[in-house]
C-alpha cells in the first residue's frame, strides 16, 4: 500500500508529543516519537555532495537518483515498521528544511506546534528545579554561571533546545515557507481541541476521526534519560486547559523581557 508522509516540526515543550499521541488513536496514522529520519537524510546527503564517486558522473543524472534515493528510503523505512497508510514523522528539523523535503516531496505538509515562550522557558525552568537533590551540572557558582532565573533563560534561548528552535522558526517565516505550514497554538489545542484536530485534517486532506481527549494513551515510547534533564515526553491522559505559570516562575521582569525580546513572534502568533 502507498504511503503518504507527513511531518510535524513543532517548538520544544509545545505539545508535540501530545499531537502525536492524539494523532495515533487513528489506526491509519502511525505516528512517531522524535524521529531519526532526517538525520538519515542529512548524513546521505554529506556524502552525496562531497564524494568524488558522485562528482565523477552525470550532475543531471546523479540528482535525479539521489532525489530518487531520498524518496524512496524515507517509503522504505516505514514499509519495514507500518502498514498504515499515513505516516506522521516528527522531527523539529524539518520546517527549516522545508526546500530540502520539497526537492523530493511534492508539497510537503508540515504541521507545527507554538506556544507562548514564556510559558516554554517557564517549562524548562519547572523542568531544571525537579529533583532538588540531584547536583545541577548547568550552575556553577564559582563564575556565577547560570546563577538566576534570568541566566537561566538567556543560556536555554541561546542554544538547545529553545533558542535553536525558536530561531529556525523565525527563518522559516522569514524565507517564506510559512505559508506552507500549518501552525497549530498550544493553548487553543488544549482549550478546545476537536477544533485544532479538524483543522489538521483538513490541512493533511485526510478524513476526519473521531478522537478521545479524554484518555489519551502513550504510545510513542522516548528514552528521556537520552536527551538530558529536559527531554520531558511523558503525556497526561486528560487534554484540558492549562493556566499560565510563567509570572509566578520566572518572574513578572523576566516574562516582560522576553515578550520584549521576541516582539516578532507575539505579533506574527497574536499572543
């Protein structure tokens, strides 16, 4: 049976887990925990553009068969797990990588999940004050390194996982590929989820199911321990509304200065 492939490249700690799981009670969706499939990819394509094997023949030629290539090895990799006819593949790189993915997918379909950033830096500030026993390797008092709150948020939104994201975010919306992806808000999805699911399937041109919201069960399975102190993707079984935290947690001055930081994101997302 023919596959059809979508992806989902959503911000950390913005209910992509969550999307997928709900996503998964479809028995024709298989639907993945982070996915290693664009790492794939990536790591044939070094060899693609630097192997003398390949600049030694036909460029017009090799082109063809490398797009060939990646098409059909992403079709072969899911023949091997599923026989479902939908794939649901998540891995953040793909928005960024929305012109690579089109070079062999006609009209890629993406779906991403954003949330207010205050509440994901206030996430991964919840995340950082578990376990209070547990030595904190990102602080070090001796150079005052990670010392506050504010540190804190300045180191998460200059590298991984947030800042990252957060950046090739801004650069897909920037080179425009924007207009191809679906953007789906954290907050609108749990207050009223059915709405945000029928705007997926309709995006995806695929029929519509009949979702229970009220129980959702884990069936993607992650080794947090893999990701670090922040690779949090356990779900809760129940969607429901989640009130901001991001004040009483990061501090009425630092929720202010990161509005003020990413004023693109609060006006392009309406926040």
């Amino acid at each position: 049976m023919k596959k059809e492939i979508f992806f989902q490249s959503s911000l950390p700690r913005a209910g992509s887990t969550l999307l997928q799981n709900v996503m998964g009670q479809n028995p024709d969706f298989y639907v993945t925990p982070t996915s290693g499939t664009l790492e794939l990819l990536f790591s044939a394509r070094g060899q693609y553009s630097n192997s003398p094997e390949f600049k030694a023949q036909d460029s017009d030629t090799m082109k063809k068969a490398w797009l060939s290539f990646c098409k059909n090895g992403l079709n072969g990799y899911y023949d091997a797990i599923t026989d479902a006819p939908f794939i649901l593949d998540k891995s953040r790189g793909w928005g960024i990588h929305y012109d690579f993915l089109s070079t062999f997918i006609e009209q890629p379909k993406i779906i991403c999940m954003v949330r207010d950033l205050r509440s994901i830096f206030s996430s991964m500030e919840k995340n950082f004050r578990k376990n209070p026993e547990a030595s904190k390797n990102m602080v070090n008092w001796t150079n005052g390194e990670n010392t506050t709150i504010d540190k804190r948020v300045n180191t998460w939104a200059s590298g991984l996982p947030v800042g990252i994201a957060v950046s090739r975010l801004a650069e897909m919306i920037n080179r425009g590929f924007d207009k191809n992806i679906l953007f789906i808000k954290f907050e609108d999805f749990t207050q009223n989820p059915q709405k945000e699911i029928d705007k997926i399937y309709n995006y995806l041109g695929v029929e519509s199911f009949k979702h229970n919201f009220n129980d959702v069960e884990q069936i993607t399975q992650e080794d947090d321990s893999v990701y670090g102190p922040y690779g949090d993707h356990t779900i809760k079984k129940e969607i429901k509304s989640i009130k901001p935290d991001f004040d009483e947690i990061l501090t009425p001055l630092v929720s202010q200065r990161i509005k003020e930081n990413y004023d693109w994101f609060y006006k392009y997302f309406n926040y």
